[in-house]
C-alpha cells in the first residue's frame, strides 16, 4: 500500500470515527431525558442550591450548582445532561490541545479519545454533580501548568489562575493537584520563575475568585469543612484505626477497576507498545511533567490516608484521570503505529457502544428488569403533582418553601417553580429560610417511612392542629400561627409489576391567613 494510499484510508477512517463519537455525545445528551423518569440526586439538589444564588452551601462551593441551575432553567431537563457532556468534551479538547504538543496530532487525538475508556467518563458523567464539573478544570490545568512552565507566557499563568479559582469554587480536591504544582516550584531549576511576578500573578487571580466564597465561610462556620470533616468521621467509626490509614488501598483499587476497559485494550495491543526502558529513551522534553501532574495527586491522597488516617472516597478519584489515555497512547511504537491506532480505535468503538446500550438499558428498563426503582427511575412528576395538588387543597397562598427528606423535596421544588428547600438538619444549612419567611409562608415537609425529619425553625413558630382551626375558634385568632394538617401519599410506580406503592408521608404548616378551612 503506497503512502498516499494509506493516509487517504487513515485520513477516511478519523472522518468515520468523529461521525461516530458526535453521534455518541448527541444520544447521551438528548436519550436520557426521554428514558428516565427523574434526575439523580445530585442534580436535583445541586439544581436546587443553584436557584438561591449563595456563595457556599451546606456541602460544597457554589460554582457547579450555578451552572446546573442555569442549564435546567435554559433547557429544562435535558440541561443538565448536555452539560455532563459538555464536561467531557472540553476535558478531551483541553487533552488533545496538550498532546499534539508533545506527541504526533494522531496520538493526541487517540489520547484524548482513550479517556473515554475510563469507566467515570461513561455512565458516571450522567449525573452532573462537582466531580463532573472538575473533568474539564483537572484537564484545563494540565494544560495551563505546562505551557506556563515550557513557554511562560502571561496568558497562560492568567488561564492557570483562572482555572484554579474557578476550581476551588467547584470542589475543595482540586487541591489534590494544586498542591503538586505548588511543590513542583520547589526544585531548584524552577526557582528563577518564582523571581518573576507572572507566576504570582497567577496565585492572586485564584485568591481572587476564591475570595467571596472564602468570605462566606467565615461568615457561615466554615459549614463544608465541617460536612467534609463529618462525613470523614462517620468513615473513621466505621472502619478501624488501621483500616482508616489504609484506606487508600481500596481507594487505587476502585481507581484501577475504573481503568479497566482501557487496561483490557492495552493488553490486546501490548506487543505494539514499547517496552519500559524503550520509552524512557524516546520521551520527548516535557513528558516527565505529564507523568509528575498525573501521579503525584494520587502521592497525596496517599499520604492523607497513609499518615493521617484520612478515610478516602472512591468518588475522590473521578477527575484525576483526564490524562490516562494520552498517556496509554504515547506507548504506541512508531513501527506500528497506524495498525495499532487503527486497532485501538475500533476498540474504543466497541467499548463506548456497549458501554452505551448497557447503560441505557439500565436507565430505560432496568426497574422492570430488577423490579427495584433507581434514583432516575422514580416517578418524580407524579410526587410533584401530589405535592403541588395538597399544598393548593389547603392554601390559598404559593408555596414558598419544601422541607424535609432532601431527595424528594428537590424533586418536587425543582418541578414546581422553585419554592425553596428547607433541608433537614441545622438550620445552617439553609441559610436563606427564617422563622419570619416560615410564619408568613408557610412550608410543606415531606419524608419517606421512619426517616427523622429535623426542622428547628418551625421550633419557633405557633402551629395549631387543623381540628382547632375554624374560624369561630378564638384559638384561631393568633394571625401568626400556622395550621398543621397531614397525612400519606401513595404514589404508582413507574414499573406496574412493583406492587408496593412509594409511600411518602407530608405535613402542611399553612399560615391562618392562607388556609382553606377544609375537612381534614
């Protein structure tokens, strides 16, 4: 085959392959709002804290549920899932635009394509969530850290900066990486570049963005950190003191397990890739930092673990990974590199099908399959028209608020022009709720079986039982109280053959002025 001829077929095979991955991304964009009938739980939350507007929550930084917000009230349920994917696609252009400066355009393009051979890029990404919304940061600051350092130019310390701010206004395990690159200015061939302002500069412009949030955890205890440091111990009680310092062993497990499609497709290959000792004579300059920014965040959750007994979630790990396919790619022997990209990419091909058809059928089928409801199975519209039909028996006036079991309630706000949630727990953790805003309002709390339901602020209120609620009844004449009625919803199932209906229990705290004096 003359070379002509072979790059025409290669050149017709990438064109078939971009074909390929662009009908990929539509379907995962569009097919999921037409196969689930409810969004997982951390969008509906994260839509939720996004339409308050604050500049922390209860659990995280801010900026992801601003943008899940904004997409949900642009497109409606279909936002968030283009968003996921939106993820992922600026994670493998920033992939790509970092490859083909150390590698041949061919193998960025089959590294950036591998990452999707990373399971957390596939059926994890659906559920827009803060590690998703770290895909495309991890990747941007790959990028950003290595220009600044090869061509130390001021846009890309202002675009490293930038990154992390933004970064560290997603999730606090950005550090996992920021802490590296930190440390990478400590050797001394880096020290002249600490005498110059651009990489200051680029500290400052993250200080910055993080600023405001950083301001709202002094003014709200500090409440992430003490969520983190709480979930962290209800790890620690859970394992022994041994097992907390070795966490970190489960967590590279999970990580590995992650890896395995790509792994599976290396090992078919692997009489095509180059040896250990042959790669490290044909690294080209700057390789070294890729493989410093990729391992050294999984160097510091170790030491978490390992001296400070920190427990780790596998979750941690899904955007630590953006480089892995590059890196897999770079492997490739020049002899046999068109055979063996050519083959990788049809294995990619078959993965990400699969990987597709399973995960589809899942969301479409697989509650009639195991006659059990996932999360994105429930059947949120109907809770919602439930909610929205006894608030309205009841009150005259808008619901304002929803409280209670924060899954359900999320649902239900997020369907219902946005009342705001009440979460269950200390009132700190809904900052924008109030005694006053309750005993003007009102609010309805919703919960499933036996599940503790913890609402101080109504603690403070008058709240009558409906019985004593007729106007005739001097009792009723406290204009600040507010009447409590309640009762059970049964709710159908999507799939007819679960027989048990979804039972959720519900108390109305409806102002006196607002209540329809109906027959409980």
């Amino acid at each position: 085959m003359s070379d002509q001829h072979q790059l025409q077929s290669s050149f017709k095979q990438w064109r078939l392959f971009f074909v390929f991955v662009c009908l990929y991304f539509t379907v995962w964009s569009i097919l999921p709002t037409f196969l689930a009938s409810s969004v997982p739980l951390d969008v509906s939350e994260g839509i939720n804290w996004g339409s308050e507007w604050q500049w922390g929550y209860y659990k995280h930084p801010p900026f992801s549920s601003w943008i899940l917000y904004s997409s949900y009230q642009l497109l409606g349920h279909i936002g968030p899932y283009i968003l996921s994917q939106l993820c992922v696609l600026l994670t493998l252009f920033f992939i790509y635009q970092l490859g083909k400066k150390l590698w041949s355009p061919a193998i960025a393009l089959l590294g950036s394509s591998l990452t999707l051979a990373v399971i957390y890029y596939t059926y994890p990404s659906l559920e827009f969530n803060h590690n998703v919304a770290q895909f495309p940061i991890w990747a941007g600051l790959y990028l950003a850290f290595y220009q600044s350092l090869t061509q130390n130019r001021l846009r890309d310390w202002v675009f490293l900066g930038v990154l992390g701010g933004i970064g560290m206004l997603i999730k606090y395990t950005v550090i996992f990486l920021l802490i590296p690159m930190a440390l990478y200015f400590i050797l001394p061939r880096q020290w002249p570049l600490l005498k110059q302002p651009k990489p200051w500069l680029a500290a400052f412009i993250m200080l910055a963005i993080f600023a405001p949030h950083l301001y709202w955890l002094i003014n709200h205890d500090w409440l992430p950190l003490s969520y983190a440091n709480g979930r962290a111990q209800d790890i620690s009680e859970a394992a022994s003191n041994v097992q907390r310092h070795f966490s970190w062993v489960n967590f590279i497990v999970a990580q590995l397990g992650a890896h395995i499609p790509l792994l599976i497709m290396l090992a078919f290959n692997r009489k095509k890739l180059l040896g250990i000792n042959k790669y490290r004579q044909r690294l080209p300059d700057g390789a070294s930092l890729l493989w410093y920014m990729y391992l050294s965040p999984l160097v510091v959750v170790v030491i978490l673990s390992l001296v400070f007994g920190v427990g780790l979630r596998d979750m941690w790990g899904m955007p630590m990974w953006a480089l892995s396919g590059l890196l897999a790619a770079s492997f490739i022997a020049s002899a046999s590199q068109v055979f063996t990209i050519a083959r990788l990419r049809k294995s990619l091909v078959t993965w990400l099908t699969l990987a597709t058809v399973l995960s589809f059928i899942y969301i479409g089928l697989g509650d009639q399959i195991r006659h059990k409801a996932s999360r994105m199975q429930w059947p949120e519209q109907k809770l919602t028209n439930q909610a929205i039909e006894t608030w309205q028996t009841l009150s005259s006036c808008s619901l304002d608020s929803i409280s209670g079991d924060r899954w359900l309630s999320a649902l239900v706000a997020m369907n219902s022009d946005f009342p705001s949630l009440m979460i269950s727990g200390p009132a700190s953790h809904s900052p924008w709720m109030n005694a006053e805003r309750l005993q003007k309002n009102g609010t309805l709390v919703i919960w499933q079986n036996d599940d503790h339901v913890l609402l101080p602020l109504l603690n403070k209120l008058t709240v009558l039982d409906s019985k004593v609620a007729d106007v005739s009844n001097p009792i009723a004449n406290d204009t600040d109280a507010l009447i409590k009625q309640q009762g059970q919803w049964q709710i159908a199932w999507r799939d007819t053959n679960i027989t048990k209906p979804l039972m959720v229990n519900w108390v109305a705290y409806v102002p006196i002025h607002c209540f329809r004096n109906v027959p409980p």
